[in-house]
C-alpha cells in the first residue's frame, strides 16, 4: 500500500509537470518503476497503458483551453503513432538503455539551446515560419519510437524542436500533449501483442492513472498564465536535468557525491537564470512603457 502512494504521488506530480512543459511523465514514471527493479519493456508497457487516461484528460484539457495547433496535431500523431507501435515491438527483444546515451546527448544539447535562446532574447520573437511535413514527419517517428523505447520521449524530443521553430511555447505544450493520447495507445497495443497482458502491474497502472488524471487540468491551466519566455527557460533547464545524469553515467561518472554536486550546481545556476529572467524582463517591459 505504502509503494502505491508512492506511485500516485510521483504520478502526480509528474503529469503536473508533463502538462505544463510537455514532457517529463513516462521519463519520471519509468524511471521509478525501474529503482523497484522492474524491466524495462515491463515498466515502460505500464506506463504507457496508465498514459491511455492521462494523456487523454491531458489532451482534453488543453483542447478546452486552446493550447492546441489542430493542424500540426494531425502531421505528428500519424508517424508518431507508427513508430511507436514499432518501438514496443523492438523493446521486446533488445534492451532500452543501449540507445539512451545518444538520445540524452542530443536532448541535453537542445535544452541548453533553448534555455540561451530564451534567456538571452529581449523580445517577444516573430513566429516562425510555418512548420513543413518534411519536418513533422521524421520529428514524429523519431519522438514515437524512442518513447517506446525508453518508457518516455515524445515531450523531450518533440517539445523541443517544435520550440526551436519559434512555435508558441504554449502552443508547443499543448499540441504535444494532446497528440501524446495516439502514442501511448499504439504503444500499448505493441506491448500488449508482444508481452501479453499478464505482464501488466495493474494496481501500479491504476495508481499512475488515476493521480494524473486528476493533475492533467490544472496543468492545462497553468500552461495558459505562465509567461511564454519563462515556460521556454522552465522547459530548457527541465530537458538539461532529465538527461544529465545519464549522459554523465555513460561517461562513467558513478559516484554518488560527485553525481550529486553536479547536480546542485546544475539545479542552481537554473534558478538564477529563472531568476535574472523575472528581473530583466520586468526592466524590459517598464523600458518599452517608458519609450512609448
């Protein structure tokens, strides 16, 4: 009883942020399972099947509140869905944790990108141009297949990129989350078809589903009354974290005060960049009010 709290808590907790930044749930969910020792083609098929009613709320949720792109929607949900039915089936036979250091090293490459490209911008940035198939299309089926994959991915490969094209940071969070419901069907359906049903934790699925079903909405919500320029250093900073202590495992750092140092440096040049934003930018606005 004491492990499903725990599981309802981090489900929680980790559907709150995956609604308001667009990603981080099937990372911080996965991740846990995989601390209580279970495998990881076991741990990745339960979190998906507890996504089926997370992402769905989630997606609804952001649907009400117009955080959604309904026609870069569609263009990312078709190859993400494919490849993530594909990933289920290629995770059933050959281990996750192969590929993760290379997918942790371009992510934690883009999070920084995102974090200057946001910190350092002074103005509300021109939208981009409009966002082609040539790049939904291999943005979906990369974002699906690692998913499967590694438990999660579609928020940190997907939400990233699409803010590199200068795409509404709310806009971005939305859409992603809403097509995330078609991922995590088909992923199930993968793992259902190559695992069997038995190998599903119900009582772990329920816990999961149930907590972030009531924390997609008030996610939904903050997305809206959070500014654009500070979701883009909150997402930037939240990719470098999740993909950190891996790329650092697979250069062999282990030790755990080391890991651990690394991270409160990390954690605290975060926050004063969280912080000079909230300045800077109430010196900017008061600046243009004076000029004008």
């Amino acid at each position: 009883m004491k492990r499903l709290l725990i599981f309802a808590l981090i489900g929680f907790a980790a559907q709150l942020v995956d609604g308001s930044l667009g990603m981080a749930y099937g990372a911080t969910s996965s991740s846990l399972l995989l601390m209580f020792g279970v495998a990881p083609a076991v741990a990745s098929g339960s979190i998906h099947m507890a996504e089926i009613a997370t992402t769905a709320a989630s997606g609804a949720s952001h649907l009400y509140y117009k955080n959604v792109d309904k026609t870069i929607l569609m263009r990312l949900t078709i190859p993400g869905a494919i490849s993530a039915f594909i990933g289920a089936a290629f995770l059933s036979s050959i281990p996750g944790d192969m590929i993760k250091p290379f997918v942790s090293g371009f992510l934690l490459v883009l999070g920084v990108y995102i974090l200057l490209r946001f910190m350092l911008v002074r103005q509300a940035s021109k939208p981009g141009k409009k966002i082609s198939s040539k790049f939904l299309l291999p943005l979906g089926l990369a974002g699906g297949f690692f998913d499967a994959v590694g438990g999660g991915g579609w928020g940190p490969i997907t939400t990233p990129m699409l803010l590199a094209r200068k795409m509404e940071p709310r806009k971005v969070i939305g859409t992603v989350d809403a097509s995330e419901f078609a991922i995590a069907v088909s992923a199930t359906l993968g793992f259902v078809l190559f695992m069997g049903w038995d190998q599903f934790h119900w009582p772990w699925v329920f816990a999961f589903m149930i907590s972030g079903v009531l924390a997609a909405p008030i996610a939904a919500y903050l997305v809206r009354i959070i500014p654009a320029y500070m979701l883009g250093v909150l997402v930037g900073g939240f990719i470098i974290l999740t993909n950190l202590r891996t790329m650092l495992q697979s250069i062999g750092v282990e030790d755990g005060q080391l890991l651990a140092l690394i991270y409160a440096v990390t954690i605290t040049l975060w926050i004063a960049v969280i912080v000079w934003q909230v300045v800077n930018r109430k010196k900017f606005v008061e600046a243009v009010s004076v000029e004008h």
